[in-house]
C-alpha cells in the first residue's frame, strides 16, 4: 500500500500516522495525546468546527477519534 505524501518516516522507517483527537474536555485531550504521541503525531481540537479546520489541512488525519456529545456540533 503506497504511504500518503503527508507521512513523514519515524525512528523505525515507517511512516509516522496521524491521529486527530476531537472531545471538549481539555482533560481527555491531554490524556489521550500522551498515550498516543509516541506511537502517533497527534492534533487536537476542542470542537466540531476546530476539527473540520484541522482536518482540512495537512498533514491530514489518517484516524479521527471523537466524543460523540458535544456542544453546538457533536459526533
């Protein structure tokens, strides 16, 4: 399977994946970069709108993990 463009090769040679973590709990978004950072480059957005933001740019999420209620725009 060809790497997206975006990847860039971590340690290993692998490309490194890209992970956006949605949720309005800054809390969670704290916890859940800091499982994720050493495996993944993580991106974070407190809203529904700030994520759509991120997801328009690059490097593009390959992985999108959302909190399904939140407010004015939710999962």
């Amino acid at each position: 399977m060809a790497q997206p463009i975006h990847s860039i090769p971590n340690a290993g040679g692998r490309a490194q994946r890209t992970i956006l973590v949605v949720d309005d709990a800054p809390d969670n978004l704290v916890v859940l970069s800091e499982l994720l950072q050493p495996h993944y480059r993580v991106r974070a957005a407190i809203s529904g709108v700030r994520a759509l933001d991120i997801a328009r740019t690059e490097p593009r999420p390959d992985l999108i993990l959302l909190d399904i209620m939140m407010p004015e725009m939710d999962g």
